[in-house]
C-alpha cells in the first residue's frame, strides 16, 4: 500500500501517543499520575448538559445548516462586542466540529503549496502538521523563557518575505501559558498590515488568565488588522466541554465562506444538540469559569513554587492556559541510576513514565527540546503525589 507523499510527512500527535500509553498502563492496574491531559478536570455545567437533554427529546437530531446554525452564530456575535469589543455578523462565523477543525479549516482555505506560515516556538503540536498538510512551508521562530516565550517584532520582520501568507499567534499560549499584551499586539499588528499579512488567532484559552491581566485579540486592534485576522475559539477548555466538538471561527466573509464551503464537503454539520449546549454556555452567567479558574490558579502556584525546588528543573510562571512548560535541559546528557542517558526531552519523560509513573509531554512535541509540559488539570491531590515521585525520581540523575 502507497500512501500520499502529503499523508506520509504528518507524524502522529506526540501528546496523544503518551495520554495513550499512561492509560494503558493504569488499564493494568497501575498507578499513573498523569500531567499530560489537555482538558479541564472539570464537568460540563449542568445547565449546559440539561440545554443538550432538551435538544434531544425536542427531536434536534437531524442535519443543521453545515457552517453551522444562526442562533449559535448571533450568540458567537454578541460573546465578541461583549467580551472583546470586535463587531461580526452570523455571515462571518463558521462553525465548527471544534477549534482544531476551524484551524484546519482556515490553512487549507488560505495557503498554497508555496507559502509560508510563521509558526511561535513553542507551538501547540498540531499547528505544524496541519501546515504540512497544506503543502505550505512552516517557518518556525523560536522564543525563550527569558523574553516570556513571546514573538519579538525584530523576529517577525526579519521572518517575512514575499512568500509569507500567514502569522499562528496563540495567546495564551500552549504550551508555555503566555499571553500577548495590548502594545505587544499592536506592534504585531501594524507589522502584518504593512506586509499584508494574515494572522490565524487561536484564542482558545483567552477566558483562563491569571493575576488580573487581560485578554486581548490582535483583531480588536483597529479595522486593518481585523480584515486579515481569522479569530479561532470555542467551547472546550473555558466550559469543560473538549468531548462536545464545537469550536468556531470569525473573520473576513469571503474566507468563512471559503472554510464553509470546505467544510460542507467534508465533516459537513457540527453535531446538532452539541451547537443547542454552546448557546447555553456562551449566553448564561459565567460564574462556573472564575471558580474553575481560581482552582487552576491555586493549582498552578503550588506546581511553580515545587517544581522550582527540585534540582534539575525550572519553570516561569504562566500567565493562561493551564500548563507549567519546564525547562530540564541541565538534565540532559545525564544519567537515571548511572544506567539510561537522558539523551532528550522523550527519552526523560518515556523514563519518567516506566519509572515513576507520571506522564508529561516531552518539549520535543512544542519544538522546544529542552522542556516538558506539565498540565495542572487534575486535582490537588494528583499534584502533590505526582511532585513527590518527581522530585524522588530527580534525586536518581546523575
């Protein structure tokens, strides 16, 4: 069997392949601490789930509209003007079978076998691979936790050329917890619009923030730059909802007619009483958020101040998201019980798995080698046994 040169290149999703191998080992009876979930130990409101129960007996089973149905979309419209100060119309909103598929979708709609997209190292692990499938060329820039892992704006003009398409900014960031401020945007901003520049703004994360700082979208920066933005979002990560698959996307008509008409040849609907359940978690009172955010941020102080006690290991402080990316590098090239070198950012965590069994994700995965991801979305008392195994298991590098 031949498969496509396109398909061939795609690697599978490092971060999956660990989750996968942390749950077969707990699938055998053994005690996994896992700190490599993406999603929010949290349960889905229960007036959400209830709204979706009322979808189902009410028959809302059957085929929406594939971009998706308006009473979603005037809900979408107005969590912008409220939230972010950015004005859309139902016509500029596509949704879709969650936020992964609305970045998908807008790559494919915009990029050509000759592009360049400029990707943030760190980057979340499918942004790579969904430019490859493209056929464009990934130019990776990369950061550092001394500058806060964010994109410098000598970086991106030095970056740009005239095959350049398209600029991934994610704030907050996955991996890293980043989060671009108001004059850090704008500068972004005027860049992309000298060079006539689009920027996919994935803001998934943008309701988990921590210490009173803002969340702000590069497409509330003034008319130019919403005009070459495509703004990415949903409901998995702020409502609990990653099971549920409804993520959506705003921006310029024509290119979410363009995803649109992609969509509808290939997933065609999001799920009909799912977009029924993101109506009622976008349009009802969001105090389910701040106390799941306040849980996080507890979470996230305590993992910062352990982890930066243990010899080996060092972290910033995140400002979003829920994950803690750790640098390791002074363990690389070291020895586990003077038998296994730790060659790289795999090889520690794949030993960390098998001998103290805790996941993490290696920073191989985010294009930062030296680092491992750590996710606080479990509970206190996970982190705290987890630490403790990582803490004894540090001891045994020499």
């Amino acid at each position: 069997m031949f498969l496509s040169k396109r398909i061939s290149q795609i690697r599978p999703s490092v971060t999956l392949a660990i989750t996968a191998k942390a749950k077969a080992m707990v699938s055998k009876g053994i005690d996994v601490i896992g700190f490599g979930g993406g999603e929010p130990d949290f349960d889905t409101a229960d007036h959400i789930k209830e709204a979706a129960k009322r979808a189902l007996d009410e028959g809302f089973t059957k085929y929406t509209p594939s971009s998706g149905i308006k009473e979603l979309k005037e809900a979408i419209c107005k969590k912008f003007i409220r939230e972010n100060n950015i004005e859309y119309l139902p016509e500029d909103i596509l949704i879709s079978c969650g936020a992964k598929h609305s970045i998908f979708n807008a790559l494919l709609a915009l990029c050509d076998e000759d592009d360049e997209v400029i990707l943030i190292s760190p980057f979340w692990v499918s942004y790579p691979e969904m430019v490859k499938a493209t056929g464009a060329k990934a130019v990776i820039l990369e950061t550092n936790q001394e500058n806060g892992f964010k994109l410098t704006p000598i970086q991106l003009r030095r970056a740009i050329t005239t095959k350049t398409k398209l600029l991934i900014l994610n704030s907050p960031s996955n991996p890293t917890g980043s989060v671009y401020k108001k004059d850090e945007l704008m500068e972004i901003a005027n860049i992309l619009i000298e060079g006539d520049i689009f920027c996919l703004s994935d803001e998934i994360y943008e309701k988990i923030i921590y210490d009173g700082i803002q969340h702000f979208s590069i497409a509330s920066m003034g008319e130019e730059i919403k005009r070459r933005t495509i703004v990415v979002n949903g409901v998995s990560k702020a409502y609990s909802m990653t099971g549920w698959r409804i993520g959506y996307a705003a921006g310029p008509r024509e290119i979410i007619q363009a995803m649109g008409n992609l969509q509808s040849h290939s997933t065609s609907n999001p799920t009909s009483f799912c977009q029924i359940a993101a109506i009622a978690a976008l349009s009802s009172p969001q105090e389910q958020i701040e106390r799941m955010v306040v849980e996080f941020q507890g979470r996230r102080d305590y993992m910062v101040d352990r982890l930066n006690k243990i010899e080996g290991i060092s972290c910033v402080k995140p400002e979003g998201a829920f994950y803690i990316f750790a640098d390791i590098s002074k363990t690389l090239g070291k020895r586990y019980k003077n038998r296994m070198v730790i060659k790289d950012s795999l090889s520690f965590a794949e030993l960390l798995l098998s001998e103290a069994r805790v996941a993490v994700i290696p920073g191989e995965a985010f294009g930062a080698e030296a680092y491992i991801r750590f996710s606080y979305a479990t509970s206190m008392k996970n982190i705290v046994r987890g630490l403790n195994r990582i803490e004894e298991f540090m001891h045994s590098i020499l």
